[in-house]
C-alpha cells in the first residue's frame, strides 16, 4: 500500500487559507479529536488534520469509522460567525464538495444523501461529521471530519459494511492519487464555505439537491429508535427532511438515517 506522500499535500494547492497549515499524522485515533483538541489551544482557521490510519475513527451518533490506510481522512478546524443552530449545514457544504469533487475528478455519479453521505452506486464513498464547541450561544469552533474510501477493497471489509459500503478504487478498478483528491476537495470546500458565509444557505442546499437522487423516493427514516416510512419530499432551509408519511401526513425529521426502500 503506497503511503501518502506529505510534501503533495499543497504542491499547487489553490486556496487562501484551507490547508495552509497541516499536520500529518500516520497514525492517529481521531483527526476531530486531534483538531479539536488543536482547536481549543488556538490553531487558526483553515488548519487541517490528516492521517493515513485513524485507530478509532469515529461517524455519526457515536458509531465507529473504520479507517484502514488507502483512505482519505482529514479534519479541518472552522471558526464561521454564524448561529449555532446554523453549523449543521456544514455538513451540507462539506458533503456538496466531496460529491463535485469525485464527479469533476472520476466521472463517478456522486450523489448526496441526507443528512452527511455520498454514495457511488448507491453505496456509501463517503462520510462528514462535524463538532462544534460553543460558549454562551457563542459558536467557537467547528471541526468537520471528512472520510473517503479511496483504495480500498471493500472485500476487506465487515460483511455488513460490503452491502452498504463502496471505494473509489472498487468503482474504477484502478487505484487513484490520494493527495491529488485531497487538493481537489479542500478547493472545492473552501470555494463553497466561502460561499455559504457571504450569501447563506440556500445557493448550497440547492446545488445539493441537485446531487440528491433520493429526493422524492419511497424511504424509511430511522430517528429516536423509531421507523418511518414514506416519500423524502424536500430538505428544508434549516437542514430538515420532509418525509410524507403513507397516511398523507407531512414529518419532518432534524436528525436520522435513510434507507432507500425498493418497491
């Protein structure tokens, strides 16, 4: 397995402040946990973590992200002046990036699906999480962690993982540079967070949908141990789904998990 060259990572980078500074890690439990903890003692804006191997990689609501070398897996600190309720949609931002990226890079039909994946042939490629510390309704900081399975064989992987999980090297069938994707996604990110501090959240979320394939599908939503189904009609303006229920009813859901439900 070929390591991630250190000095590619910002040979011709093009942005003004992502990922001037990085720290490089070969291994690490957690690049949120590092960055946060960098975060906390003062790190600037735009400073990023980046492992080959994370030892306990960490997704949504408390589950683990396996993380073994030939991924991509990076943490970027953030310091927005914007509401707390409002960090949520970075993780629009963040997924909206990843998904132009693959497409620009690889030809690969990314798509976004609520709340922070991106899917290739409707299997998970990759995943967002961010954190955020806050002081009296005053945000501090937010760090969004970012996942990419890129060479890796997902062969390798738990079964349950296999069915639900693909890579970018899986779809090719090739394996591809690791620091150029990086680059790519970092420009992209910054472009796009850039955009969402100077005009707000509608530019993002409606090229987002764009990327959302699952719009308007039969779903199940997964939320507070409960089930529903019914059809994802819309992702609100505050980062909701609006799912109609089969009795014609409208919910929306802050939080939870899709699964796309074949008729």
């Amino acid at each position: 397995m070929a390591k991630i060259d250190a000095d590619k990572l910002q040979e011709g980078l093009n942005t003004k402040n992502f990922g001037k500074k990085i720290v490089f890690l070969r291994e690490v439990a957690s690049t949120n946990n590092f960055a946060k903890k960098l975060a906390n003692y003062g790190a600037d804006e735009g400073t990023v973590v980046l492992a080959e191997n994370q030892s306990a990689g960490k997704g949504r609501l408390g589950r683990v992200w396996l993380s073994p070398r030939g991924g991509l897996y990076f943490s970027i600190i953030l310091k927005p002046k914007i509401k707390i309720s409002d960090a949520v949609k970075l993780v629009f931002v963040a997924s909206l990036a990843a998904a132009e990226s693959i497409r620009n890079l690889y030809g690969l039909k990314a798509e976004t699906k609520w709340p922070n994946d991106v899917l290739v042939d409707g299997k998970k490629v990759c995943g967002i999480l961010a954190e955020m510390s806050s002081m009296d309704e005053h945000l501090k900081f937010v760090v969004l962690g970012v996942g990419v399975n890129v060479n890796l064989n997902i062969k390798k992987f738990p079964k349950e993982l296999q069915e639900s999980a693909t890579s970018l090297q899986d779809m090719l069938g090739r394996k591809v540079e690791i620091e150029k994707l990086f680059k790519k996604l970092l420009e992209r990110l910054e472009r796009l967070y850039t955009l969402f501090l100077k005009n707000g959240f509608t530019q993002i979320l409606e090229k987002w949908k764009k990327f959302a394939s699952f719009l308007g599908c039969q779903v199940e939503v997964l939320s507070d141990s409960q089930k529903w189904s019914g059809t994802a009609l819309d992702v609100e303006e505050d980062g909701s789904l609006s799912l109609k229920l089969e009795n014609g009813t409208v919910k929306r859901f802050l939080s939870g998990d899709i699964t796309l439900r074949l008729r």
